[in-house]
C-alpha cells in the first residue's frame, strides 16, 4: 500500500513539475527550428544573448522560468536560444542584426522577422510582444496590419485588436483610434468604459466628444435625473478632466498656442445642459482648472511662465476686482453653515463618542477648502508685485489680494506662510504678523495638535517680529 502512495506520489510530483515549467527552450540547429515552424504551422521565439550581459541574465533566470510566461509561450511558439558570439550565433546575427543586448525575435517557418524587440521584459511585457505577433498574423503581418491602420482603411475590429494587442508605448495611440472608428451612440454611450482611458491629446477626438456630448444633454435622456448622474460621471467627466489635465500640462510646458487650443475646446461644452463650472474659489485638485474660468486659467498660464506681463497686470487688476466684488471674504468657507466646522465643533463637545481619525477628517477638509485659488492668488500677486513699480499704490493692491487670498480661509496654514513671506517682502510686517498671529489662533481653535506646525507658524512669526524675513 505505502509504494503504491509513493507511486503515485512520484507521479503527481512530475506532472506537477512537468505542467509549472516556464518557457522551454528547443535545442538544435537554426535550419532544425525552421523545418519544425514550417511543420508545425508555428512562430519561433528567439532569445538571442551574450553571456556578459546583465539584462540577459536577468530575463533567463528571472523571467523565463516562471510558470505564467511558460504556459503562455510553450503552447504557441517554438523557443530558441543562442549565445550571438558563439560561431552559430555569429552566423545568425549577419542575418539578423542586433543592436543591443538582448535582442528577442518572432520569426516565421519561412524565416521572415514578424516582430522584433530589443532589451528586457518582465512576463507581463513578454505576454504584450506575443500577443502582437498574433495579431500581426491574423492580418497578414505587420506591414499589411500598419498600413491599414496608417491610412486609415483599417476596420473597428482591426483597431480594437490593435489597442487589445499595443504595448504601454502603441495603448494611447491604440485606444484614440479605435475611439474614432465607433460610431456615435456607442462613442459616447454611458457604459464606455474607455473613455476614462485616455491619455494622449486628440483634437479631432476631443472636438467629436465634446461636440455630441454637447448634443445629447439637449435630449429627452437628460430629464432623468439618475441617468444624467451615472452619464455625467462615466462620459463628461472623464472628458472634462481630460481636457483639465491637458491644460495643466500645456501650462507647466508654456506652450500658448496648445493651451489657446485647449481653451477653444473648452468653450465647446458653452452650451452644454448639465454642470459646467465649480466657481473660481472652489477648484479642487481632483477636478482642475477644465472647472474655472478662461481669466482664471490665463492668469494660471501667464504667472507660471512669465509671460505677456503688460496683459497680466491690465487683466490681474480687472479679474481681481470682480472677484473680490462678486465673493464675499467668507463666500468660500462660509463659517457659520459650515458643515465640517459644525461635526468638528460638536465631535470635540464630544470627545467620548467621536474616534479621532473622524476629528481628523474634519480637520483636514477645513484646511483644504480653497486651497488650490488661495494659494493661486498668492502666486499671481507675487508676479504682479515683481513686474510693477515698488510704489504705494501696487502694495496696496498687493495687500488687498493677499488679506484676500489668507482671509477665505484662515485655516490654511500653507496660505498663511505663503501670504505673510510675500507681505513681508513688500514692505508690509504688520500685515504679516496679523496673519501668522490669526492663523496660530485657528490653528487651536480646530484643536490641530500638530507640534511641527505650530512651530513652523511661531518660528515665522519671530522672524517678522524680528524683521528676518
């Protein structure tokens, strides 16, 4: 009975080994793997290495046997290796150059290169590569299959097999094309899920977004509240945010006739029947500047590169005053219907029954409120002050928009240090100290326990009062 477990046992072991092999390497002769791709009907994976390569190494010992890329492989191509300066080797490479190390190439029966790839991969890349070299073959090889797709007569399935297939290089332009290739109610259906993929700048692609979007929140659909939710949030925000993060690269870039570009694609959604903009002093980094006005993204774009300091001024001026007129200094925060200031005032009566990470929370959201257009305002100023006369009227204004900025929400620690160094810079040290002063009070008063904090804040209130800053 026990050799009879052994047995089996023995042979459980080897199926298990023999089925949880990683890649498995033919051995002989380059004319050997040819017959046996042509026999076989079958690509042959070629690993072309040197032995005082360190990525080659690192794939053979680290890669390839795993049990994922095996299963893969084993079943599909013919594997081979050769050391590119043994003598076969050498003979290989005059008809198939290499320019680095290692080299991997998906050669047909006939000998002709299907793909060919060049350094290291993890399992997860290997997989991608062979995938494309399935779908280089069922469209009659690469040429053909990017030929089609370069001029544009290749179909939706050809496109959706590409995307399926691309490498993380290829998946942008991939995924654009098929986008453009579906028609308009499946484009812009509430279950495409692709929308939220993309990732590389398409006008024509964002112009036909925009545009039937635009279109559609003008039909009867629009009326039902709890669609309109689940289409805003599956189709127009990932839309909006795409253009909000292409803004925000044009603007870290410079690049004024994209961002002019992006600001005209923005105004498309004009007449769009849904939730257009969050208001000027509300921008929330997890949404972006798609959410503020054109004045507000100018100033944006102006400030960071240092650009058109003329317009600037005219236009800080204008912008600032109908801001400060339209916003009441506590339009943002709003303290007194607060609703975070009111769970925090009441979870600190009480202590007992309120967990400290909800305390925290409360906490938190208090000082991020604003943040992004406080801290904006800080910076425009900071601009404003270095391009403008030194003189009584510009720190003035100066004054005016950062008591502004701190006073929207004097919880803001980060606003408070930025607006009493400018201060400071100014000419204006009372401003500063009344600032520090006011956010150390605010600070207690939300019971934000922070030592560091509470230190930075000090320790730049005695540089003000010591006139160090």
């Amino acid at each position: 009975m026990k050799k009879i477990i052994l047995l089996f046992s023995l042979i459980f072991i080897a199926y298990i080994t023999c089925h949880a092999q990683g890649v498995k390497f033919e051995s002989g002769t380059w004319s050997e793997m040819l017959t046996k791709a042509k026999a076989e009907n079958k690509t042959i994976f070629i690993d072309v290495y040197t032995k005082w390569c360190g990525p080659c190494k690192h794939v053979s010992e680290n890669v390839f046997p795993q049990e994922k890329l095996g299963e893969y492989y084993n079943s599909r191509f013919i594997n081979y290796k050769i050391d590119a300066e043994s003598p076969a080797g050498k003979e290989f490479v005059k008809n198939y150059p290499v320019t680095g190390y290692p080299t991997f190439f998906f050669i047909d029966g006939s000998g002709r290169v299907i793909h060919k790839v060049v350094g290291a991969k993890d399992v997860d890349g290997f997989i991608a590569e062979a995938k494309m070299v399935s779908m280089y073959a069922r469209y009659g090889g690469i040429d053909n299959m990017m030929t089609a797709i370069k001029n544009g007569t290749a179909d939706r399935e050809l496109l959706f097999d590409y995307y399926q297939s691309a490498n993380p290089k290829n998946k942008p332009t991939a995924l654009n094309l098929y986008l453009k290739a579906l028609p308009t109610e499946e484009l812009i259906d509430v279950n495409n899920k692709l929308i939220d993929e993309i990732s590389l700048y398409d006008k024509d692609l964002l112009i036909r977004l925009i545009d039937e979007i635009v279109k559609f929140s003008h039909t009867e659909k629009y009326s039902d509240k709890k669609f309109v939710q689940e289409y805003s949030f599956n189709i127009v925000f990932p839309v909006q945010y795409t253009i909000s993060t292409f803004l925000k690269e044009s603007i870290e870039k410079g690049n004024q006739e994209w961002f002019n570009e992006l600001l005209q694609l923005k105004a498309r959604f004009a007449n769009y029947a849904g939730r257009l903009l969050d208001g000027d002093l509300k921008i929330i980094r997890g949404r972006g500047v798609f959410f503020a006005t054109p004045e507000y993204n100018q100033l944006c774009f102006w400030t960071k590169n240092r650009v058109h300091p003329e317009e600037f001024k005219k236009s800080m001026v204008t912008y600032m005053d109908n801001l400060i007129r339209s916003n009441h200094v506590d339009s943002l925060l709003k303290e007194d219907k607060n609703l975070f200031l009111k769970g925090l005032k009441k979870g600190l009566k009480e202590t007992e029954n309120t967990k400290k990470g909800e305390l925290n929370f409360f906490v938190q959201k208090i000082i991020e409120t604003g943040e992004v257009s406080t801290q904006n305002i800080i910076d425009w100023t900071e601009y404003f002050w270095r391009i403008s006369p030194s003189d009584k009227k510009t720190r003035d204004l100066c004054r005016q928009w950062i008591n502004y900025a701190f006073n929207l929400n004097r919880f803001n620690f980060r606003t408070a240090i930025s607006a009493a160094d400018l201060l400071a810079r100014i000419g204006s040290p009372k401003d500063a100290k009344s600032i520090l002063e006011k956010a150390i009070a605010s600070q207690k008063e939300i019971k934000n326990g922070n030592p560091k904090l509470l230190k930075t804040l000090d320790l730049k209130l005695r540089d003000v009062n010591n006139g160090k800053l």
